[in-house]
C-alpha cells in the first residue's frame, strides 16, 4: 500500500468513525479507533 491510499484510508476510517460515534456504536468506535491508531503509529507521516 502506498503512502497516499495509507492516508486515504485512515481519512476513511476518521470519518466512519464519526458515524459510528453519532449512531451510539460504542464498542465499534473503541475498536477502530485502535486500528487506527496501530495504522498511524506503522506508517508515521
């Protein structure tokens, strides 16, 4: 994966999140937020 569908991706991610923030899917956030955070912290930009 190259770096700009990296970022592209977890620009995507972000937003599904929001999403999944407004419609109380709580254990959903909790969970992509950590991928999101394991993304971010294998690809730092």
């Amino acid at each position: 994966m190259n770096e700009r569908s990296n970022s592209e991706t977890m620009e995507q991610m972000n937003k599904a999140i929001q999403i999944m923030k407004e419609c109380g899917a709580d254990s959903w956030v909790e969970r992509y937020e950590k991928e999101l955070v394991e993304m971010s912290q294998q690809n730092p930009q």
